[in-house]
C-alpha cells in the first residue's frame, strides 16, 4: 500500500491544514495538548460547550462528520479524505469527545436503519453538535452479554412502553437523544427477541444519575425508565431484527474506540527518555528498552490494522469483527503502560516538583481508568472470543441458552 498522498489528497490536506490554522480555538491548545492519557476536562471553559462550538463551525464550513452524505450533513468524503482530516485537525479533535459516540455508532446506525424523514431529520442536527447522543445497551444484568438484556419495550397501540434499567452509559447526562436497545418478545430465543429504538432522553419517565468515578469524574451514568412512551415510528429495523440492527452499532463502536483510543505510548517513551531511577537513566535500563519496543511493535500494529479497516470501507464494506483487534490491543496497553510508569517511579510518587506532579499525575488517572477502558465496547473475554470465532475461523463456545426461549433460561444458581 502506498501512504503518501495522491495530488488530489495533497491538495485536501493543504485545505484543510489552511482552515484549521484559521480556525481553530487556540486558547485551549495547551490543555488538549496535554490530555491523551485520560478523558479531557479544560479549566477554561465546559467541554460540551466548548465542543459544541468547535462542532458548529466545522459543520457551518463543511468539516464535520466527513463520510457522511452531504444530505445528511456530511462532506460526502472517502475514508483517506477523513484521516487527513483527523491528522490536520491534530489535538482539536479531542473537542469532538462528546459527539463521538453519535457520530461513530448512534448516526451510522440510524443510517443504516432509519426512515429517510428520520435521516434528513436528525443526522444533520447531529453532525452540527446541536443534539448528542448516547447509546443505551449495558444493563447490570447485561454487560458483555448485551443480548441478555431485561429492559422491556410493551406494544401499546401505535407505540411502544419501556421499563427497564441501563448502566454505564456515556454522556447521558448531556445528551438528546439515545440509541435503545429492548426485549419485545421474552418467550423467543435471546438474541431473537430484541428490538432497537431511539428515543428523546427527556420524554417523561427517564431518569440519568451519574456514577462518580475513583478519578473523580462522572462521565458514566445509570439510566432508568419508568413506563416510558415511544412511538413506533421510532424503531430502527423490524420489530425482533435488533440483534441485527446492533452489529452495526457494535462493529462502529469498536472500530470508533479501537482507532480513536490513546494508549499513551507517545507519553511513555517521552517520561522514559528523561526520566532518572535510582539506578541511572532509564533508557540505559535493557528491561525497559525490550517494554518500549513491545509497545512500539503493537502501536505500529493498531495502525495497520486500522488502515486494512479503511480499505474496507473505502470498499463500501460494514466494519467488520478484525476491529475487534484493535480494541483489544489498545485497551491492554493502556493499564500495561500506565501500570509501567507508575512502577517505574517507585518511591518517586512522593513527588514534589510541580512538573513531576503533572506528568505522574496524569498516568495515575490513565491507570484509574484504565479498567473501565477494558470493559467499554466488550470485555477482553468477549472481544478474544469474537477474534477466535469470526476471524480465525476456530469453533464457537458451548451456549446452553441457544434457542431456548429468554423467558425459561435460568437466572439464578442451582
């Protein structure tokens, strides 16, 4: 494969790189600069607000959601034509955090499934930063094991009633409209009986509280509702076809983490470069040489794999199960780098310089979250699981629960 730029993709990138040295919010630079190794706060402004900006102007100058079709509020771009993007558009893409989880999952999804009215609708508003969405699929009975979910979507006329519980879902506390996912018919097979839907996330009877995290943040949140009324016009794909209708969610939002997702390695070989042990320099250290290398050897791979994923879809292909890959590697590397940098300090944690406060600091929150990174968008186990079976092809798990109706599996211990 050829990576340089063709005389088309250089003149994009040169348009680009015009448009967001004229444009972009400069103020926060420093900060965004500083914050791959956690998720992004600014002691100068609100990031939803500051984002929503940032999102309004580059979807007013044709810059946002770039893939999309222009008549949904996209530039009609090739995937190439996005990376060049994200590269020119550097640290101030970390402003599209909140809008990630729409643009990369929820829009394809309603793409994909969605009435045209709906389409015209509501993925321009998206695009614009004007309306955020979530998606609403963990459940506390539920997590890796989505299609086991209990939330209950009921016929009712010519809508639908939802009760049920959701958890750990980002951004709901800030966000529109949310991707659901609900079981229509407890007496099919589990992954038979699921039906997708979205809804407004201040129709009566939701209600989000937000889960506070050991890092301090609360990006997460619980999310019940409580005879909830949708209309069917709301449904995404036939009544019983969710499963269906969610691999399209499932395969962007993995692709979405395992491409976006910061595994700090830059970071790491940086601290590493300067930082001194007890024993000397720890570059002279051949131990941590061999990690760096490690971490090297997977980071080049995560984007390789990253590239094959955009060959796909320059193919006009679905994402498909090898993102799983890059999830995987990504988010291991993660907890393996940030858990690294704090062993290698040692009795250094006791920290007293301002500088070196920062910089331990930042692995210390990195390291927090990173077992919330391995859960979200499918658990190790799940994503090795989905790797064997799609990917390499090996026999599928033993399930007891196929095809017996979700009602009669059981759900407590012998």
């Amino acid at each position: 494969m050829n990576f340089d730029d063709t005389p088309e993709e250089a003149a994009f990138r040169a348009k680009a790189r015009e448009w967001v040295q004229a444009n972009a919010p400069k103020e926060y630079e420093a900060e965004l600069s500083q914050a791959s190794l956690g998720r992004i706060t600014l002691k100068k402004g609100d990031m939803v607000e500051v984002g929503k900006a940032w999102q309004k102007k580059k979807f007013d100058a044709g810059w946002a959601c770039l893939s999309w079709p222009k008549e949904y509020g996209g530039r009609g771009a090739t995937p190439i034509e996005k990376v060049i993007w994200q590269q020119e558009e550097g640290v101030y893409g970390k402003l599209t955090q909140p809008f990630q989880i729409g643009e990369g999952m929820c829009g394809p999804t309603v793409m994909a499934f969605g009435s045209e009215e709906d389409k015209r609708r509501r993925l321009p508003k998206l695009a614009s930063g004007e309306e955020i969405w979530c998606q609403l699929f963990s459940e506390p009975s539920a997590g890796s094991d989505v299609a086991g979910l209990r939330t209950r979507a009921e016929r009712d006329g010519d809508g639908w009633i939802i009760n049920g519980q959701k958890i750990w879902t980002s951004g709901a506390h800030y966000s529109n409209y949310g991707l659901l996912f609900a079981r229509t018919d407890p007496d099919a097979p589990k992954h038979k009986g699921l039906t997708m839907f979205f809804l407004d996330m201040k129709s009566p009877g939701v209600e989000v509280r937000p889960i506070k995290q050991a890092s301090g943040m609360q990006e997460f949140n619980e999310v019940y509702f409580t005879d909830v009324r949708i209309p069917d016009s709301q449904r995404l794909g036939n009544v019983g076809d969710g499963w269906n209708v969610s691999l399209t969610t499932l395969m962007n939002e993995r692709m979405s983490i395992g491409s976006r997702l910061a595994t700090g390695f830059p970071e790491i070989f940086a601290f590493c470069s300067d930082f001194v042990t007890e024993h000397g320099a720890a570059l002279d250290d051949r131990a941590v040489r061999a990690k760096l290398a490690d971490w090297a050897v997977k980071s080049s791979g995560l984007k390789y794999t990253a590239y094959r994923s955009l060959s796909a879809l320059s193919r006009g292909e679905r994402p498909g199960p090898e993102n799983s890959i890059g999830k995987l590697v990504a988010g291991t590397m993660v907890q393996d780098i940030a858990t690294f940098a704090m062993d290698l300090q040692g009795a250094a944690g006791a920290l007293t310089g301002a500088a070196d406060a920062e910089v331990g600091g930042r692995f210390q929150t990195m390291w927090i979250g990173a077992p919330g990174t391995r859960i979200a968008g499918g658990t190790d186990e799940i994503l090795r699981n989905i790797i064997a079976e799609r990917v390499l092809g090996l026999p599928g798990d033993i399930r007891v629960d196929k095809n017996v109706p979700f009602n009669k599996i059981p759900t407590k211990g012998r």
